[in-house]
C-alpha cells in the first residue's frame, strides 16, 4: 500500500478500507512511517471524520497492536467505568469499590492528568505505597482475590494508542471524536471488560463543553463498544462546576473516604451511585440501573463499599494507616482562605480556570514530565444557586509555593460571576444514552 495515496484518500473524504487502516496503524507502531506522514493521516481524520466501519477498524488495529487481557479464567462479569474527566472528578475511587462489593468484578485501567484535568493515577499514587504499575499477571491476581484492581497503561496494552497520544498532543488533533474514540475503546477492550459505564463530561470544565458535541462522543463510543459486542451505558454528566469540594490528589481520595464511610457530598455521592448503578447492573447484578443504585446505597450505608476499598489499597501495597485517618496526611507548608468580594448568588463558575488554579498550586502537570505534589489542593466550598454574603469563605487553598497562593486566589475570583436574582442548582446527570 501506498502510505500518500491513503492519506490523499482520507483527505478527500472517501473511506478507507480494514486493511488500509492496519497498514496504516502497524506501519506507524513499526517506524515504517515518518511522524510528518502519520501526522498528515490525522490531521486528514480530523477535518473528514470517520464512518463507523473505520471507526471500528481504528480501534480493532489499535487493540491488537499489544495484547488482550484474557479473564476468562476469573468468574463473574468484567465491568469497568471510564469517564472524560474534569475537575474533582474522583468517582473511580468509589464506584470501583461500590460494584465490587456488590461483586461485579472491577479491572480498572485509568490515566493520569494533564493540565487542567486531574488523572485517576495520581490520585492513586498520593497514597504512600500505593502501586499502580502492577504487572498483567498481578493484575489478574488481585483482579481475582478482591474483585477490583486499579493501575496505568502497561506497555503490552494498547502501545500504538500511546504513540498516536503523543503526536495528537503536539499536532493540534486531540479534539477528533473519531481518534477520541478508539484511544479510549482500544484500552477498555483490550483490558479484557465485558462491559463498560462511560461517564461524559460537558461543561467549562470539561474536555467537550458543548453538550452536544459530549453526546456525539457518548454515541460514537456506544457504536464502537456494540461493534466488540460490549455492553455499554453512556451517561452525559455535569462539569460546570467542581464535583465535590476537594480538588487535588490526595484531597480527591480523603473526600472518597468521606463519601465510602456515608458522608453526604451531595453531587458526587448522587453521581457515584448513578455510575456504580449502572456497573452492577451491566455486571447481573441488578434488575435495572435503579436497583443497583439502591444497592450501591445500602453498601456504603452497612460499610461494605469502605471495607472493599481498605481491601484494595491493602492489596496493591497502600499504607493504610491514612486511609483509617487521613488527618495523619502531611500537611501543605501554606495555606490561604478566600473570600467573597461581594453578597449575592454564584451563577457561573469558569470551572476551568479553577483546575488551572490547582494546576498553579501543584495540583496537576502542565507537560508529562513535571512533578506532582500530592498534598496541593483546593477546598471549594461554594455551589452553582448558593447565596453568599460578602466576606463568607469561598474556598481554602493549599501549597509548598507561597508565591502560587494569591496567583490561585486571583484565579478563582476572576472565574465566579454574581447574580442578584436566585439561580437555580445544577443537574449533575444530564442525559442517558443506552
């Protein structure tokens, strides 16, 4: 095959075949084609769009560049949650917990963040001892012994998706539902699932801010999940504001604890059972996404969800010594109070700008190679329809760097709007697509 005739064909808008895309893909995975070359292919998909046959071919040639987990041996459905992430956004470390209890069985394969969106691996390795880099035989094994594991990308699952990553990142062509989809999808089905709850997220604080464009997303991940014959749930979710109240690493996992021992986080616990509904239902476990909600309930209420996640962290090597009493935690050398400039309603908040604020204080990496300091954060105690009076605490801010304190208070007080008249709360679960 003739790497520029198919990238001449795609950017005319005709489709490729099967076979032209794994030439295309394992020729890219070999070094066979130049970055300049596979850069043209994907700028190509970007502006002409994939129909579902490619679709399906991207992600299959992207799956079958490494290897495919096989759990078959492991009784019990496959059932794993992958979400568009966003500020706050730590349901994995509750829901994964939650299903398994209800004993659906949880392989969870999660990422880390970049710039404003925090990354499900972090979160995890601010846990002292905590491993995330288990090997696949280790995977299977604790996968096995307590129902759910969570670690990061191995070098068997899904290489060429990592390599494709990092040329979409530098070449402006990160924002394709079509490469968005097979990026995700390769590493859910090669990881061995067999079914999966998608959480995406719209709003300022979200990778897709238009909720139309998140449903185009949801939809193009259903249609490549059914075509692996992949049992799927979508729900559109709301990423306007901060999911919960803590923003940061080790923040993101003591306000999980809070919520795993019945603590009412309003949005988020409401979205955490939403989602662990969804995974107990998908794994047999209930009747419909409302029963598994229930269920999800009762095991956070009798202490099962908390005594799941203990075992977890126990068995991937986490001192759990934090996890019984996060206030042991190493503290941040600065903090600062923010306060409300003005009396009024919070109408809008640019919850973009407050992940770049925890970006600033330490929180997240503005490129792979910065380092995280698990302790930086953000309590963001204000919500989207509150009244606040002038002078009342909007949200605390945690450091190492001294200088970053009023560089994230100005931030967060140039990212909130005031209204005189009430605004209404908003709905955290916006839409459902099955």
């Amino acid at each position: 095959m003739n790497t520029v005739e198919l990238i001449r064909k795609k950017r005319n808008g005709l489709p490729l075949t099967k076979s032209e895309i794994h030439f295309l893909i394992n020729s890219y995975q070999n070094k066979k084609i130049p970055d300049y070359q596979f850069s043209a292919f994907l700028m190509a998909v970007y502006f002409r769009g994939m129909n579902e046959t490619e679709q399906s071919a991207l992600t299959d040639a992207m799956i079958n560049s490494g290897k495919i987990v096989d759990l078959r041996k492991i009784k019990g459905v496959k059932v794993d949650k992958h979400s568009t992430g966003g500020v706050g956004d730590k349901t994995s470390m509750i829901i994964a917990p939650i299903a398994a209890a209800a004993g659906v069985k949880v392989p969870m394969i999660s990422g880390r963040g970049l710039g404003h969106s925090g990354g499900t691996l972090d979160k995890l390795d601010s846990i002292p001892g905590f491993r995330t880099d288990l090997s696949l035989s280790q995977f299977k094994n604790i996968l096995k012994k307590c129902g759910a594991v969570l670690i990061g990308q191995t070098k068997e699952i899904a290489p060429a998706d990592k390599l494709i990553y990092a040329l979409r990142d530098v070449t402006a062509t990160v924002e394709s539902i079509p490469l968005i989809t097979g990026s995700i999808m390769s590493k859910k089905i090669a990881e061995g699932i067999d079914g999966l709850v998608l959480d995406v997220k719209t709003g300022s604080g979200a990778f897709m801010s238009d909720e139309k464009d998140a449903a185009k997303l949801a939809e193009s991940l259903i249609r490549t999940a059914k075509s692996f014959d992949k049992k799927v749930i979508a729900f559109i979710t709301d990423m306007n504001q901060p999911l919960g109240n803590y923003i940061g690493n080790w923040f993101e996992v003591h306000e999980s604890i809070k919520v795993l021992q019945g603590e009412n986080v309003e949005d988020l616990l409401e979205l955490s059972l939403t989602l662990s509904g969804a995974m107990i239902y998908l794994g047999n476990k209930a009747g419909s996404i409302e029963e598994g909600k229930k269920i999800s309930f009762e095991l956070i209420k009798n202490g099962k969800a908390f005594e799941k996640f203990i075992e977890i962290v126990k068995n991937q090597g986490g001192d759990l010594k934090y996890i019984h009493n996060p206030d042991l935690y190493p503290k941040s050398k600065f903090s600062k109070k923010i306060f409300s400039p003005k009396t009024g309603h919070l109408s809008v908040i640019n919850n973009y700008d407050i992940g770049m604020s925890a970006l600033e204080l330490g929180a997240g990496r503005r490129t792979k190679e910065d380092k995280i300091d698990p302790k930086a954060g953000i309590i963001f105690y204000s919500k989207i329809g509150s009244k606040i009076n002038k002078g009342d605490v909007i949200a605390e801010v945690f450091t190492d760097n001294k200088a970053k304190l009023e560089i994230a208070r100005d931030k967060i007080l140039n990212s909130l709007t005031f209204s005189h008249t009430k605004t209404k709360k908003l709905k955290i679960i916006k839409k459902i697509i099955n």
